[in-house]
C-alpha cells in the first residue's frame, strides 16, 4: 500500500484544510518551503482552481512533509489535492516534486492529456543538483507533453530554469534557459518565470495538416513554378500565422485517404496525423462530430454553414414536351371532354334523324372541323349559326388563346426552372442515390429516410467538381452529400457548364474548424484570435471571394421575352409535317378509291 501516495480530499474553506494539515505536525522535519510558497503565490492563485502536488513514488517523507508545510502556510487561499491523479481530473495548476532526475522523468512518462491542462502552469521540484544534460532531457520531455508553462526548480543549487520550443534561430531546441537563482531567502527576478509564450512565436514553422478541399484549402502554380496553397481556411491560417508570427509548413495524408477516422488508437488519414503528432493541428473541411471530440481536441468553429446536398436541375423539355406543357393532364382531359360534347352535339344535329335543320353537311367529321378550326363551308341559317359561335368561343377564345398565351413561356424556356428535389422524400420518389465520403455518412446514420440509399465514395482524391458536373447533367443518378461552401464555389467556377442545386430543407448545422491534439496548448490563444475575426467580419468578406450565385439569382420564374430560336419551336414544324405526311396519304388515297 503506497501510505504517502494518499490523495488529500478537494477543499474549498480555510477550515478544512487546516483539519487535513493535522496529518502534518509542525514538530516534525520541516524543509525550508520559501523556495515554493513565493511562485505559488504569484503564479497559482489565478484564476481560482486548485492546484495538485504529486510527488514520485518513492514516498520520500521529506517531499511529503515540504508539502504539508506549503498547505499549511497557505491555507487562507490555496485549495489543493495531493497525491496520484484521482479518474481523469484535468489539472490547470500542477506541482511535481521528486528526489531526482530519474524519479522525475519517469512520473512525467505517466502523465495524459488527461491529467494536466497544456494551457496551464507546471512547477517541477527536484532536490539534487545534476547536470544540464538531464535537466535538457527533462525540457525535452516538457516539449512532447506539449508542457509550454512550465518552470523546473532545482533545490540543491537554488535554481530555477525553463524552456521556450520557438526561439529566435532555435526553433524546437528546447535548451534550459536559466531563470532565476534563490538567493537570501527569496528569488532575485520573478517577473519572467511564465510568459506568454504563444503570444510570438519569432518566426519558427508550425507544421500544418491539409489536403485539397474545395474551396477551403487548394493548390495553385505561380508563374515561377512554385505550389502556393489558398483557400477559405487557408486564409484564416495564414492570418492566424501573421498575427503570432510563425510560418506555416504544410502537410498532407499519404494514399487516397484524406479525413480518415479517428479511433483510439491507429487513426487513419488526417486524424491519424494529429492524433500521432506528425502536425500541430490540421484543418480543412473538418466539421465537428463525436469520434473526432473524443479522440482530438476541436479549436472553436471558423465558419458556421450547412452539410446540405447537391441536386440536379429538372431535366429539359424536348420540343414535343413543350407543346404539351402549357396545359397540365386534368386540363388536357377537361378540354376533350369538352371537345367529345361537342362533336356528340354536332352529329346529333347535322347527322342524325332526331333533329331536322335547314341545312345537310355531308360528312360529320368535316362538320366538326369547320365549326372549330374555320373554313369554306354553305350558307348557315339561325340554328347552324349558334353551333358555329359555340365552336368558335370554346375553341378559339379559350383553348387557342390560353394555350398561345402558355406556350410561348415554354418555348423560350429551354429547361425545367431550378429544382423539385427539395425533401428528402422527394429525392426518394426520384429513386435517386445519396452519394457521400464515409466520413460524411455518420451524420445521417439515424435517419430512417436514407436508409439503403447511401452510396459510399471511395476514392477520395477525385475532384468533386467533376461529381457536382455529372450530376448537373444527369450522368450520376443521385444527389452529392457536402458543404454549401463547396457548392457555391462550384456554382462561380462551372455554373455555365452544368447547374446544380441546392434543396431547401435537406441542409443541416455544419461547423467547420481546426483539429489539434489532445495535449496542444495552441486551441486557446488560436480561439482568441479567430473570435476577433468574426466579431470584425472577416469570415464574411472572406467566403464572398469564393463563392457566386449569379447563377442562382438569374434563374427567373418569369423569364423576359425573347426572340424564339429553331430549337424551342422546332417541335411545332415536326408535328406540322406529321399532319402533313398524313393529309398527303389521304389526298393519294382518296384519288385512288375514285379511280
């Protein structure tokens, strides 16, 4: 049983601990604490958390008693817990006591981003003097575990040193930088022990995770020859990157995966390079979702937008289809109804014994015709003529003229406008695909109506400018799952090769950001800097460079009169000629019979 490794309980008055530091009599061994009580008052006290000792599991009593001794001098303000990590507790304020390097090194080796907050501050004790080589390797150990704040005091020789990863011309080096020296009872300079290191970073590369991803992180040649990446989140990074002083060296997944998933461990693509700490944080059409929360830390959101869908317009008229269109199927069933009434009214007036008029016409379906379309025919008297003025009003003022009236919208049009496919349920009646990356996929596992319609794309590296061009001209049956940023982009650049869409209820909240590992201490100084950037505007004027809706906008329900072109009335001299070729063939007929 590790006696010395008891952890003290969290306590918040000033009675309480001074009851816990009755575990630690004042007449036993008391080392001199002056060396600790100083930082701690100066560097710990804000903002209020508490703060946790842990010492090597040696249990040296010492160390143990040096602790007791701080706890007890301070117990008007420290709240403090003492001893091994208690579950996954996230420490902002840490104090590490061991009697050597060794013992040092190895509880540092034990340490999660579980344990300590990388934003926060680290005070590490040892009581022996050694050399600087181990105390470098005690600095490089700090680096891994991303411990930027962090202070190593050496007791025996009364001396305080740190590290700083990005140096002027020694970038990531991680010398020990000599502090301070205990002199008198008291530490002679105390003002520099923890900087804010992460306010300039002198110029040091951040090696930086990306991929092409439309119209957020791309590549493009200079006239030189040189690979320049731009983008939408290319321009933040590299503002982010102004403002702290760092250059950027990009990074990007090798073979055709390009997000990836994130697992515990052996993550793939993207997320594995983070998680593994190849890059300090990766970006690139990278929205928010519980695998990668769980395993990787997500800076706040750059740009709020929709996971929506591409939709293909309706398909285009044919020129016979646009003869047809001006009337819909119950108004073309009303019109012959009405024409069938008619033609009954006439047979039974000029062709049948029921009724006697003046006049005879020889064949009842030239009577029909003449009374609807016009042409030479007898002397009409009073009861003809009111057949005659019923055929015109119907066929003439109603049918002819509204007909006219909506035919020549649909001619001038030469397709469909916009798009029906704006529900789920009508992309299923559709009988179209739901096409997506895998990582896409898991946020709409839950719902019932894609259920068996998702189709998975595999090869990751294909352009998808290419899949929205195939969609806009029906090649690919089925909708493509993405951001509606990428759609716009698409929208500026090959709107006048093929238009797509975008449904109005089939988008969801997607919030797009930068990924850094769990232990990164960049995602609160990075946070600040990109909430200024929204709060002036800038993520607005930004997306309006990469985005154009004239496309869009320019796609009228009431298009402007046009002089009509041979393919939008091409239809009409077709069905001219059919009418044509037949009157031909019963011309020919009819001289045949009477020979």
């Amino acid at each position: 049983m590790k006696i010395f490794s008891l952890v003290l309980a969290l306590t918040m008055l000033q009675s309480s601990t001074a009851g816990l530091l009755n575990l630690f009599p004042a007449n036993l061994y008391v080392t001199d604490v002056e060396y600790l009580s100083a930082p701690l008052n100066s560097f710990f006290r804000r903002p209020q958390s508490s703060v946790h000792f842990q010492i090597t599991e040696n249990n040296s009593s010492h160390l143990l008693h040096t602790v007791g001794e701080i706890l007890r001098s301070n117990n008007e303000w420290l709240v403090a817990t003492v001893g091994e990590r208690n579950g996954t507790a996230v420490s902002y304020y840490n104090v590490l006591l061991a009697d050597s390097y060794e013992l040092l090194e190895a509880l540092l080796q034990t340490l999660t981003h579980e344990h300590y907050d990388s934003s926060g501050r680290c005070l590490l004790v040892v009581t022996r003097s050694d050399d600087l080589k181990s105390i470098r390797t005690i600095m490089v150990t700090l680096w891994e575990l991303r411990m930027i704040n962090a202070v190593l005091i050496v007791q025996g020789s009364g001396e305080a040193y740190t590290y700083d990863p990005y140096t002027t011309g020694a970038c990531e080096v991680n010398e020990p930088i000599l502090l301070d020296h205990f002199h008198d009872g008291r530490w002679m300079n105390m003002s520099g022990w923890y900087p804010e290191r992460l306010r300039n970073f002198n110029g040091c590369p951040v090696k930086a995770g990306t991929f092409t991803a439309k119209p957020f992180s791309m590549v493009r040649k200079t006239a030189s020859d040189d690979l320049v990446r731009f983008g939408l989140e290319v321009t933040v990074v590299q503002n982010v990157a102004r403002h702290f002083n760092f250059s950027i060296e990009y990074r990007t997944p090798s073979g055709s995966v390009k997000w990836g998933l994130a697992r515990a461990t052996n993550s793939t693509g993207m997320m594995g390079m983070i998680q593994r700490g190849e890059v300090e944080f990766g970006f690139g059409c990278l929205g928010m979702n519980v695998f990668r929360n769980r395993y990787l830390k997500m800076g706040a959101p750059s740009f709020l937008t929709q996971l929506t869908m591409a939709v293909p317009p309706d398909k285009p008229y044919t020129s016979l289809e646009k003869l047809f269109q001006p009337f819909t199927l119950p108004a073309w069933l009303c019109i012959v109804l009405c024409y069938a009434i008619f033609a009954l009214l006439t047979v039974l007036i000029f062709d049948s014994k029921l009724v006697k008029p003046p006049e005879r016409f020889r064949n009842p379906g030239y009577n029909l015709w003449v009374q609807l379309m016009g042409g030479p025919t007898c002397m009409l008297r009073q009861n003809s003529t009111r057949m005659f003025i019923i055929g015109f009003v119907l066929n003439a003022l109603v049918v002819r003229t509204m007909y006219q009236a909506a035919l020549f919208e649909r001619l001038q049009a030469p397709t469909k406008l916009g798009t029906r496919l704006n529900t789920f349920q009508d992309i299923n009646d559709a009988k179209l695909f739901y096409y997506m990356y895998i990582t896409t996929s898991f946020y709409y596992l839950d719902n019932s109506l894609l259920k068996d319609r998702i189709r998975i794309l595999k090869d990751e590296n294909k352009d998808w400018d290419e899949l929205m061009l195939d969609i806009s001209q029906h090649k690919l049956p089925g909708v493509f799952v993405i951001p509606l940023d990428c759609i716009e982009y698409y929208v500026k650049n090959f709107g006048h090769r093929g238009l797509v869409f975008v449904g109005k209820h089939l988008g969801i909240n997607y919030n797009m950001g930068l990924y850094y590992t769990k232990r990164s201490p960049f995602a609160e100084p990075f946070n600040g800097i990109i909430g200024r950037f929204q709060a002036a505007g800038l993520m607005h004027s930004w997306k309006e460079q990469f985005r154009d809706n004239r496309y869009w906008t320019s796609v009228k329900s009431q298009p402007e009169p046009e002089s009509l072109r041979w393919r939008q009335v091409c239809g009409c001299f077709y069905l001219w000629a059919l009418l044509l070729a037949i009157s031909l063939v019963a011309l020919f007929g009819e001289i045949t019979m009477r020979q």
